[in-house]
C-alpha cells in the first residue's frame, strides 16, 4: 500500500480564459481524488490555483514574488474534503504564470517528501497557457525551463502538461505567447519524464487526465527468440486492460442499527449436495470434476488432470514475419500487450528498432508464440505490430494482439452484397449521397482535434457512478444525475457535426426509403421508430428525456389532426395505433355529422385525409376503406350525401394495393366508391 | 366391419387401458376415476389419440397413416364395455350412425374412423390439422431435459456479476438443442474419384462427406453435448430403418436410438465407416427405370420420422442432404418421372411445414457443376433472389471442399437484433454475430467421487455480522470515505444506462485514426436485415461501399446493458478464395478503449537522454532477416489450441476407456529446422552481428549469469552463515521448528538448495524430511 504511495500536486489555472471550462476540471479532478479514495487511500494529493486575484504560498513569504498562486490545499493525505476543495474552485481575475505555480508545486513536493517516495511524485498542470510568463531574474525564459526540468529530475518528479485549447478565436498577438510556452512546455518532455498533451473540447478535457493511477506490471521479462541461437531481452506489459466498474459488496441489513461495527457484508458459501439425497452434503474432498462428453459426464481426477496437462515451457518465440494484410483487424481477440526492449539494455533497444523500422517500411508484422509464465497451461499464438516512435526520448516499441486458434472461428456463409437482388442495391445517386455523409460527417477534420479519440475519451458510466457516490455520500437517498453535457458527446452525435452537415444527412435521407416489413405481426414491429416526426431535435433527445414529453392520448378540437398522428405513432404500446384510427373516425362521424350546411365539410376532410395518411403509414387499409364505405352509406341514409359529393369532388378514395399491399382494392378501383354505391369491400 | 375380430369378453375384466409403447405417464390411470371420466381426460389430455379394438386392422391402418406423417398417436384399445363408455362421449358429435371403434380424436375433436381420417388426409386438411394441435409440443413433454445437472463452475464464484452477460456473449446461447439428421447419398457416382485430395491422393465425393461429418461431430459432442444426431446413407443396397424402407440405412450403434445425443461408441465406429461400407452397407442407385422405388423420398421420410421428436420451439430441426447429383429423377422417364418429383417435393414440404430446415450440401466437381436448379431448388425452397445467392460447392481441392461444408454445417446463430441510428432519424436493422469467440474446455461438473453421480450445488447468502442465512440481497455498498454507501441495484443499472441499448452513429474516421491498440475483446459481425424493417440492406451496403472505397471506419456508441461502449465499425470487404467466401462482407464492430484503459507504457522508461535508434545498416540487415523468415501462406487461424486438443483427447480416450493417451502435436512451435537453413541462418548471423557485435554470446552469457548468479549466491552464503546459529537437529527433535519465524526457517532450506515456497507447515516438514527424521 504505503510501498506505491504516490504525491501529487494539482496546478489548475484558474485565470479569466479558464473559467468556461472550470466545471469540467473540477469534475475530471474529483473523480481522480474519487478514484484514489477508493483505490489508493494512502495517496497525498495537494492543489495549488494560479491566476487568483490573492497570493498565498510559502515561497512568497520566504523570498517573495509568485504573486497570484495560491496554495488552496497542502499536500495531505486523501479524504472527502479534497473533493470538496477542488469542486470549490475560485474564479481567479489575474493572469495566471504557470511557470511560477511549478516552482510552487515542486517546493510543495520538496517540502513534503524530500528524498522519499522517489519517482512517486507528480505534477499535473492544466493551463491553457495563454498568458505570457515573466521574464527570470536572471538568464533566459529557456535557461530557466531547463534548470527546472534538471530539478524534477534529480528529485524524481514527473509533470504532465494537459493545455485546452477551446476553438475561440485568437489574435496574432495571442499566437506569438501560445508558440513560446509550448516551446517552453516542451523543453519539460525532453528533459524529464514529462508528458505535454494538447486538448480543445471540454469532452476530451475530462479524458485527458489520467484518474486512475495503476503501477504497471511486467507480464514477461526473458527472451524474444528470433531463432534459437538468437534472442533479444525484452519487457511485456499491458498497453490496454479494461478499467472496471467498481465491484461492489453485497449489502446486508441484518445487523441492529446500535452495532457501531457492522461490517454488513454478506459470505457467500457452496455446498455440493448429491442430487437423489438433497440432506446429504459432499465435502470437497469427495468432489471430482467430470466433463461432458456426449450424454457422458467422463469423471476425471485432478491427478489425471494434472498427469497428462499440456505444459509448455516459458518462452516467446518467434514463428516468423508476414505480411501485415494477412492479419485482419477484426482478428484481434483481446486487451493489447506491448513488446519493450529492456530498458538497460542497449544493444536490445536497437535490435528492436531495427526490427521495428523495417517492419514498418515493409508493412510487415511479425507471428509470436508466446507463454509467459512457466506453468502456464495453454499458449497464445499473436501478432506483433510496429509502433516506431517520434520522439527521441522514447524508444521503438511493439504492440502484440492475440490472435484467434482455429477452434476459436466460427465459420458461416453470408450472401455475397454482389449476388444481392437489385432491389437492395443502391444506386448511383445513393451511392453518391453515402459518400457524401461518410466524407462529410467527419470526426477527424484537417486541422482540428481528432474528436472521440480513445486517448481521451472518458467512460461515461465510470463518470456518472463515482459522481453519484459523491452525491450520496451527502444525501443518502440522492438520485441518479443526469449525463452531463460533455459526456453526451460521447453516446450522442454532436449537435454540431449534426447542424452543420443538416444538407447531407437530408439529402441522404431523402434518396433512402425504410419502410417496415407489412407482413410482420404489429407487435412485433419495434425497431422503425417514428419516422413521420424524425427530425433533428428529436433525434439528439434520448430516451431518459423522452420519458418526460407529453403523452397525447386522446384528440383535441382543434389539433385533432396534430393529435392523431402524434397518437398514431407512438411506440410505448402496439395498441395506440388501433385507438388513433378509432378515435379519429368518431371525430370524423361527429364532424359529418353536427356539420351545419357543410360548415364541418372541410374540417372533417382534413381529418378524413390525415387517417388515410395514418392507414397508409400503418399498413391498416382495411380500417380506413371499411370506413369509407361506412361513411358513404352512412351519409346517403341520413340525408347527408352532399359530404359524398364534397369528398368526390376532393378526390378522395380508398387505399390501394399499391400503397398497402394487405389492401384488397385494385387501382382501378380506387375511385369505384362514388361511382356505384356498394363497393365490394 | 365390426364382426371381423371377435370381442374378447373377459368376466373379470375391470378395465384394460393398455399403453402403447411410445407412451408413458400420463396416462397412468387412476383407479378411482370412472370409464367416461377417464376417456374424456384421456382425449383432451392427447392431442392425437386412437380407440380401438384390441388388434384391430383399421387402427393398423391409422397408425400406419399417421407415422408416415412424422407423427405417433396414442393407441388405446378397449375392452367391450368400455366402448360403450366411448360412444357415449362421442354422442354430442351428432348421434350419426358411424361405427363407434376405431375412433381417432385430433386435439379433442372427433375426426371419426377410418373412413373419416382418410377423408381428412385426401381433402389435404390432416396435415395442418396436426400442426395446429402441436403433436410435436406433446412429444416433447415426454423427453426429460437434462436440466440441474451442469453446476456452476467453483472459479465463478469471485466473479464480478457485470461479468455474466459477457460470458453469455462468449458462450454459445444454448438458446435451445439442435436436432440433425445428416442425410448422405451414398449412390455408385458418389464413389467416383473427383478431387484431388492432399497428398496426392484421391478423394471421392462420399468420402469428403463423411470426413466433414466426423469431423464436425467431434466437436458438437464437446461443444453442443445436448444436441442430437442420425446418421442416414441413401441409394443403398441393405436398408435399416423405422419405416423399413428400401434404400435407405441409418447408420448407428448399440445403446442409441436413431436420433439421440452422440456417444464416444458412435463417434469411434462412424470413422470407420468407410472402410466396412461396401460390406454392410452398400451402395446401389434407388431410383431407377422400371421400378416405383424413390429412395429420395424414403430418405426424407425416415429423416422426418427421426425428426418427430422435440418442440419445434425449443429444438432446431435441420436435415442436412449431401449430394452429388443435380437431378435425382433424371434416369426415369414420361409420367413416373413427373410423379415422383411431386411426391419426393410434396415430402419435403411436410417436412418445411412440421418446422424442420432442409440444407443441401451440393457436392460438385470441376468438369461438371452442380446445377441446383434442375431439382433441388425446388426442394429446399428457392426462388428468384435466394437461387441467385445459393452457392454451388465448386472447391477444387478437397481441403476447399472441407472447409465450405464446415461453414455451412453450422447454424448460423445470431447473438441479437439491433438497430442502428444513422441520422436524422433514419434508423436500420442489423444482426450481430459472434464469429470469433475464445473456446474453452467444456463446463465442468462436479461429480460424488464415490458414486459417479453429479452433484448439485447450492448457494447460500450469510450475514457476515449476525450469521443468519438471508436471500439474494438487493444492494450493493462501497466504501467510501469511511462510510458504507449504498446503492440498489436499479439505481446501478440506472447509472449504466447512458444509452438507449442501440448502436449509433457519431460520425467516420480514416482508418489511420484506428490504432494498433485500440481493441479490448473479439469484436462483433454485424449484417443488415430487411426483417422488420426493409430497406436496411440497401443503406448498409451504400454505407460498406462507401467506406471501403473511402478507407474511413464509422464511430458509433453500443449502449449494451452490461457495458456500454465506444465501438469502431470497420467495413470488410467480401473475400472468395478457392470457390469459397473466406471473409464475409459486412462490418466488424470493435470494441474501443476509454482513456482510463489505455496505460502510457512507453512513456514509463522514458529517457531524458535520448534513446539510440538503428542505423540505417542495422534496418537494412533486419530487412534481409524478415524477407527471409517469411510466412507466406499464414492465415490467422491456421493453428489448432494445443492445450484444447489435449483435454479433449484426455476426455476422448476416458470415454472410450483407452489406456493409450493419444499424442497432440503442438503445431505452433516454430520451425526449427528452417530457421538452420544457410540463407536464413546467415541473415540471422549478420543482424546478430550488426546490432550485438561479435561478442554477443559471451556477453549474454557473462551478463546473464553474472548478475543473477551472484545475488543467488550472496543470498545463499548469508543463509549458511545464519543457518549456522541453529541447531537444526536438536530443534527438530525438540519439536521446536515451530517456535521459528518462516524467515529463520528459509535459511536452513535456501542453505541446503530446497525450494522455500509454501505455508509455515509445508516448510517444516520439508526441513523434517531432509533432515531424515
């Protein structure tokens, strides 16, 4: 525990051209305190502010100047007022010098630490450095960038660099101070262990700190064997694992309140009862493992087991190098190992790079056989890829895949798209306006910030628990919160790449049709969603909002048309569609009917033509012919028939096969109603 | 007619219900019940039943009428005075004077006697009649599932409860049992050397079928142990079957019924087959001129009647016919010839309409191609678009062969529906499959060692604090800033529903933006589906085309239940290689890590100083090296998982009782042999040179075990000279090793070169054991 103990120092900007993006460092900053409270409680974090109106540090006291820093927290260990501390953050109104707040944060660390806990410490700055720093006393701004870095080297100190830059507009004024702090930020990566990244939405703000600090383990330390007279001395770690949700213990409430010291945990215990004797328990002793084999149980004892088990010796081998379009992406099968040289040594380093760098030029990727530990039971067969690196500091690399074994693939036959009826394929206009929405709809444009990269891309289920657990653990019987705007972006299209493509994503929309499958049971159907009201507005609302519209459930007066098709298409039951048509057809009748010399007449066929609409849509034409031929007899024996003559006149008729196919109304005589009375529906 | 048998008169006859064979339990009767009670509950309670006589030739008739359709009804025969009783129950049917026995009832509806089911059959109602009333839903309550056997696993006992739907995406849904009856026409022209096989041996058609059925049913009895299976030969000359048909035999062994799970005997006696076929079986057309034989049409017959068992709900029914030839009929001529091609498709039909899937395997060779639309497109039901799709097997070499009829041996199971959200409100339908999934030994059951018999297990909750036994608790706590905070479980799903549970388009990258890295478990195949919503398939495709052509993958959010996620969807382009699809087209959706999932590793032995790089000669010579050692023909997933092979051999030999284990050649060493051939060898020497100098193996070694070396022996030296404090003998007889720390116990075994592993207990002994007492 104590042995990874790690200190770290938040230097947070708070200057004026920060403020917009506050929120989203105060929550990134208390889920990393979150996160330590649940899984390093031992850790010591310290926050520092710049850019404040107030000065308050140790530094000022001692030898003066670092005005606007503020030391808001001292290094202490973690607990909930951290938390508390950095969702406080103070709007500062000074420009804040990022340079003096690492020469507060380092001396924070100094003072606290001293020699102790080496290469534990870390400085994280968030800053979008828009504000000059001030000329030292002494030297350039350069020499004393790199006296600095020396320092944080010699203490073991590490400082990562997160700079958000919004897309605001900036003048050239602005540009020239931006270019010489990064160049200065960047003196820190070559000369220590440092890390710069550059971010400009808020959404890759909340992903660009890493929260959760894991001290990465070798999984192997041995040989890469080119040949068996040939090895290479490299490290594996993992390079992606999939952070969990917390696992949480299961609760029991049994114990009495007044029990001050309730663990209210709950065991778990197994029994093995024999199936004809359910009283009788068989003790683990008397357990043996039997595996399936046809309507068999084949008992094998762990000694059989163990006896004959397929054991492979440690080692990571070489098969032999192919090319990289041998091995598809989708082949991958799991989290992703990288290959390291070993660190101390030289000559591996360079062997690695040379392997590295051909293999990129060549595009070729390499074939392993890997066990990493002895008495490993199985081995696993991967795939190395290059990873050359651009930075001198860092030295050439490889990722490792795991590869499938032929037991693992299961084969089946899908139609060629090719052979596919004409029907299902596009044509050239749709083809056209695919391209256009795959070209336009562009995450990654020319100059800008790749937006969803997994690098930055915080997870937002991880979010909302550990900010949920906060909020519970001041009001017990807090509520869920909402996802918050920068998480949207995540698991919603951004409303903007939406707005700004709205001419692509119409016309793509126009040049398909979807309709759903007529011959399906309506219950169902539930995958086409309301299509009549798909418009952008409601697309970027999701189901937890929806919940909250307006349920219409009958039809007004005045918005009867509005109201029934609202009705119609709701998807929270099958049977709103019956109700719409039926409620539509007495509003219909009552019109035709209260009607005073016709003064209903064009009410009702507005309404008349908003359920042939809704029938057509539906697939219901029955519903709507039936009534159409109701409403004409009804109307001739009760005097009403100059409605018959005003729907004729109108061109109103029944629905036809062609537009519904359970129709039984041939085109031809769609207009048979007015023609003879008695149509033979 | 009723005066044909004479009654049998029994003065003491209480009642005689006797029971048929293929009936059991539920029509145990009850003595308490009266004779029309008894009837009534006996017809409502079958959904096909027959009164009759005893030994009755009409209700021969019947049976033999109704087992031809796939279905056995309940035969009850009656004794006089019960007849009575049954005529008495039939009197709302009208009163019309119709014989009273045999009566036959269809879902508790009276059909009549012979005259009456007949009439039924002709005006072709029986059949659906049938279907309606779920015959084969009875049947299956007379097949005990094997339920409560398989235990749960001890390791899943620490497992995170996130994790199960997972595992449930990785493990085949055993969403329900299949029923095959492989169907294998074994005529004379299946023997005809076609292919060239491996080896430069020959292979003909029957024996590429036979080889894929083995195979493939090696695997189903691990992976799919509830499955069940027949074996049937067409077009030969003995014949072994229900029906008693000609020309067909149904290949079996002892102990099994015709259709029923796999046993380790089938298994062993079906490879080989081949070699005592001509023998016991042989092969012989069964359709030819001058003769009404159909063996096609017995084939499907017997296939059917196999078939009748099990829910079509619940079990998957597929006949799966090899075939080497296109026009079955083609021998016979004029009226017979129209005749039996309406009967054998009429045949087949029933089949379709009892629910049961006809495959065909088309079997073809290079010089003359399968052409399925002379006959069986027919028979499988194609028309149109799907013909057009239907691809004749055309492999030119066996393996091809062998690998096309895998891929369509197995049911295509799709994990789930989704739809996808593109835009604007355009949303389409997809299905995902799992094409790649890690296979695991099967499940293990727990087993009593002394009776062989499984075991149950159960599971129980206890309160750590109070001890007492409570059910499944419905919330979770974390510890948190020294407090129990509390969630229940809605509140968690609450917290992981972000999403609604579809996939949806956020917008396209080029495929550069997608990293080596940037994959955490095998992906899912998604394929559009006009099902429910139509117009699906053409957007897909618009979109795949698009992609590819753009070399862009789409960035869509999946809001599974379990953990929702940030999915990268790449488009792959269809793949035919020898006559076969070896990559199907569609989209892979690959899982995306989030920042937190991804470690910065590279940056952890950062050097200030910079890092040294190859050399330009150094890269040219690594080139000459991966030139050489190249693996042209690879393919991802040409290695069989040694570690699988061998349990499953282990279990193989245990059911069968073999002594032998039977040796698993590990096919992913390398090649060492190649890797001494000069070319390589030299390459290899002159990058070893290049980067390490000459020196290499004389560094290495020095470095090696230098280091390692002289710790191991400062440790040991330090613990002879600690040891010596002790007086390891007397301590020992003393009984006092005990009373020393683990740490003190470790010098005596680190001094004498035993291993230090193990708990306090352990050591003791082993120091015990060494000193020899």
């Amino acid at each position: 525990m104590a042995r990874n103990k790690e200190g770290l120092v938040l230097l947070i900007d708070v200057s004026p051209s920060m403020h917009s993006v506050l929120p989203e460092i105060q929550k990134v900053c208390s889920l990393l305190i979150q996160k330590k409270l649940v899984y390093s409680k031992y850790d010591e974090v310290g926050v520092v502010v710049f850019g404040t109106e107030d000065t308050e540090n140790d530094l000022t006291n001692e030898v003066g100047g670092y005005e606007h820093v503020t030391v808001l927290q001292p290094i202490k260990v973690v607990d909930g007022d951290l938390v508390d501390v950095v969702q406080r953050l103070p709007l500062g109104t000074a420009s804040g010098d990022f340079m003096d707040a690492i020469v507060v944060g380092m001396d924070l660390l100094i003072k606290k630490f001293q020699e102790t806990i080496k290469g534990k410490k870390r400085i994280c700055l968030i800053t979008n450095a828009m504000y000059p720093i001030k000329d030292p006393y002494e030297g350039t701004k350069e020499d004393q960038v790199y006296t600095l870095a020396e320092q944080m080297a010699v203490h073991g100190m590490k400082i990562e660099c997160i700079i958000y830059r919004g897309n605001q507009k900036r003048d050239p004024h602005e540009d020239n101070i931006i270019e010489e702090n990064d160049k200065l930020l960047n003196i820190f990566s070559k000369k220590t262990k440092a890390k710069a990244v550059h971010v400009e939405s808020s959404t890759s703000l909340l992903g660009a700190l890493r929260t959760r600090n894991v001290t990465p383990v070798t999984i192997y330390r041995g040989d890469l064997e080119i040949s068996s007279a040939f090895k290479i001395k490299v490290w594996v770690y993992k390079k992606t694992a999939e952070e969990r949700f917390p696992s949480l213990k299961k609760y029991s409430d049994k114990a009495p309140s007044t029990d001050k010291f309730a663990t209210h945990e709950i065991k778990l215990d197994y029994e093995y009862k024999s199936v004809q004797d359910q009283s009788k328990v068989v003790p683990p002793e008397q357990r043996i493992k039997g595996y399936r084999y046809g309507p068999q149980v084949i008992p094998i004892s762990s000694a059989e087991l163990e006896a004959v088990k397929f054991r492979p010796e440690k080692s990571v081998k070489l098969l032999g190098f192919t090319n990289a379009s041998n091995v598809m992406r989708h082949y991958y099968m799991k989290d992703v190992n990288i290959f390291i040289a070993d660190p101390g040594n030289k000559k591996a380093i360079i062997a690695l790079s040379a392997l590295a760098r051909t293999m990129k030029e060549m595009n070729k990727v390499a074939i392993l056989r890997c066990v990493w530990r002895q008495g490993q039971a199985n081995v696993v067969i991967g795939v190395l890829t290059p990873n050359v690196s651009e930075k001198d500091n860092i030295a050439d690399s490889f990722y490792f895949n795991v590869l499938p074994f032929a037991e693992d693939i299961r084969e089946f036959q899908f139609p060629s798209f090719n052979s596919l009826p004409a029907s299902l394929q596009p044509n050239a206009e749709q083809q056209e306006a695919a391209d256009k929405l795959v070209m336009m709809l562009d995450l990654a444009p020319a100059g800008k910030e790749e937006s969803l990269q997994p690098e930055f891309t915080p997870n937002p289920v991880l979010e909302r628990f550990y900010h949920h657990l906060e909020l519970k653990s001041k009001h017990p019987d807090a509520a869920v919160p909402p996802l918050d705007e920068s998480l949207k972006r995540i698991t919603e299209p951004d409303r903007e790449v939406i707005s700004t493509n709205k001419l692509v994503i119409d016309e793509f929309r126009r040049h398909f049709e979807l309709k759903e499958n007529p011959k399906l049971k309506k219950s169902t159907r539930r995958l086409l969603k309301d299509k009549t009201s798909g418009s952008y507005e409601n697309q970027s609302t999701d189901l937890i909002a929806s919940t909250s519209e307006v349920k219409i459930e009958t039809l007004g007066d005045l918005t009867a048309v509005s109201d029934f098709e609202a009705m119609i298409s709701r998807r929270d039951s099958p049977e709103w569609v019956s109700k719409a048509i039926y409620a539509m057809k007495n509003k219909i009748l009552d019109l035709v009917e209260n009607s005073f010399e016709g003064d209903n007449y064009p009410k009702a066929l507005e309404c008349l033509i908003a359920l042939r609409r809704g029938c057509v849509i539906e697939q219901e034409p029955k519903q709507f012919n039936n009534f159409l031929s109701h409403i004409n007899r009804f109307c001739q024996e009760a005097n009403l028939s100059s409605f018959c003559e005003f729907l004729a006149s109108k061109d109103v008729t029944y629905i036809t096969k062609t537009e519904a196919k359970d129709s039984e109304i041939e085109d031809q005589d769609a207009r048979s109603l007015f023609v003879k009375p008695e149509p033979k529906s | 007619m009723q005066g044909v048998h004479g009654y049998r008169l029994r003065s003491d006859a209480v009642f005689r219900l006797e029971l048929t064979p293929t009936t059991s339990s539920p029509l145990a009767i009850d003595i308490s019940e009266s004779t029309e009670m008894r009837i009534q509950r006996l017809i409502s309670e079958n959904p096909v039943i027959i009164f009759s006589r005893s030994g009755c030739c009409m209700c021969h008739v019947m049976k033999r009428l109704f087992s031809s359709l796939g279905v056995h009804p309940t035969v009850i025969e009656l004794e006089e005075d019960e007849i009575d009783a049954l005529s008495e129950s039939q009197n709302d049917g009208g009163g019309e004077e119709e014989t009273v026995a045999p009566a036959v009832f269809i879902g508790g509806a009276r059909v009549g006697g012979l005259e009456g089911l007949v009439g039924l059959h002709l005006s072709g109602h029986l059949v659906p009649r049938l279907v309606e009333v779920g015959v084969l839903a009875f049947c299956q309550s007379l097949i005990p599932r094997p339920l409560g056997l398989m235990d749960m696993d001890p390791d899943d006992v620490f497992r995170d409860d996130e994790d199960d739907n997972e595992n449930d995406l990785y493990q085949d849904r055993q969403s329900g049992k299949e029923l095959v009856v492989f169907l294998v026409d074994a005529s004379p022209k299946m023997f005809n050397i076609t292919c060239p096989g491996e080896d430069q041996e020959n292979a003909s058609h029957f024996h590429v079928a036979v080889s894929c059925i083995a195979q493939s049913i090696k695997v189903q009895i691990i992976n799919r142990p509830y499955d069940e299976v027949a074996i049937c030969f067409f077009n030969t000359r003995e014949k072994k079957n229900l029906q008693d048909l000609n020309g067909v035999y149904v290949f079996n062994v002892a102990e099994r019924e015709y259709l029923d799970g796999l046993t380790a005997r089938f298994i062993k006696e079906f490879d080989s087959v081949e070699e005592s076929f001509s023998k016991v079986i042989g092969s012989e057309y069964g359709i030819v001129p001058g003769s009404r034989d159909n063996s096609l049409y017995n084939a499907i017959w017997v296939a059917q009647a196999l078939l009748r068992k099990g829910s079509a709900k619940t079990a998957d029914k597929r006949i799966l016919l090899f075939t080497n030839e296109d026009d079955p009929f083609g021998r016979i001529k004029g009226v017979t010839k129209l005749d039996m091609t309406r009967t054998t498709l009429q045949r087949a039909k029933d089949a379709q309409d009892l629910g049961i899937t006809i495959e065909l395997l088309p079997l073809s060779s290079p010089n003359e191609e399968f052409n399925v639309s002379s006959f069986y497109a027919d028979l499988i039901g194609l028309d149109g678009d799907e013909l057009a799709q239907f691809m004749p097997l055309a492999g030119e070499r066996l393996e091809d062969m062998n690998k096309q009829l895998r891929k369509r041996m197995f049911k295509k199971r799709k994990v789930r529906r989704i739809s996808f959200l593109i835009a604007g409100g355009l949303s389409i339908e997809l299905n995902t499959y799992a094409l790649i999934r890690p296979t695991v030994p099967g499940k293990v059951t727990w087993l009593d060692s002394v009776t062989n018999l499984p075991l149950k297990s159960e599971r129980s909750f206890i309160c750590a604090d109070t001890g007492a036994i409570v059910k499944e608790p419905v919330k979770r706590f974390q510890t948190y800033k020294n407090e129990d905070i509390i969630f229940t479980l809605d509140e968690l799903s609450e917290i992981k529903r972000v999403s609604t549970g579809h996939l949806r388009l956020l917008g396209f990258k080029p495929l550069s933006c997608l990293k080596d890295y940037h994959n955490l478990k095998p992906p899912l195949f998604v394929f559009p589906s006009d099902e429910e919503v139509m117009g699906s398939t053409c957007i897909f495709i618009a979109l795949h085309r698009s992609m590819i052509r753009l070399k862009r993958f789409a960035v869509a959010f999946y809001g599974s239940s379990s953990r929702p996620q940030l999915v990268g969807l790449v488009a792959q382009e269809e793949i035919i290689d020898g006559g076969g699809q070896v990559e199907p087209p569609g989209m892979h959706m690959i899982y995306l890590p989030y920042s937190d999932d991804i470690r910065p590793i590279e940056e952890l032995h950062m050097d200030a100083s910079g890092v040294p790089v190859a050399t330009d000669d150094q890269i040219q010579k690594a080139a000459a090296l991966v030139k050489r050692v190249d693996l042209k023909d690879f393919s991802v997933c040409q290695f069989s998982n040694p570690a699988l092979q061998s349990h499953y051999a282990l279990v193989q030999a245990m059911a069968l009782d073999e002594d032998e284990m039977p040796e698993i050649a590990d096919e992913t060493l390398p090649d060492e042999e190649g890797m001494t051939r000069p070319g390589i060898a030299r390459a290899l020497e002159e990058f070893k040179i290049c980067v390490y100098g000459e020196n290499y193996d004389e560094e290495e070694d020095k470095k090696g075990h230098g280091k390692a070396g002289t710790k191991r022996k400062q440790l040991t030296d330090e613990a002879v000279s600690k040891g010596a404090y002790y007086d390891w003998g007397k301590l020992a007889d003393d009984g006092k090793l005990k009373d020393l720390t683990v740490q003190q116990l470790k010098y005596y075994l680190t001094a004498n070169n035993l291993t230090v592993a193990g708990k306090k207990e352990a050591l003791i002994s082993r120091i015990l054991t060494h000193l020899g007492k």
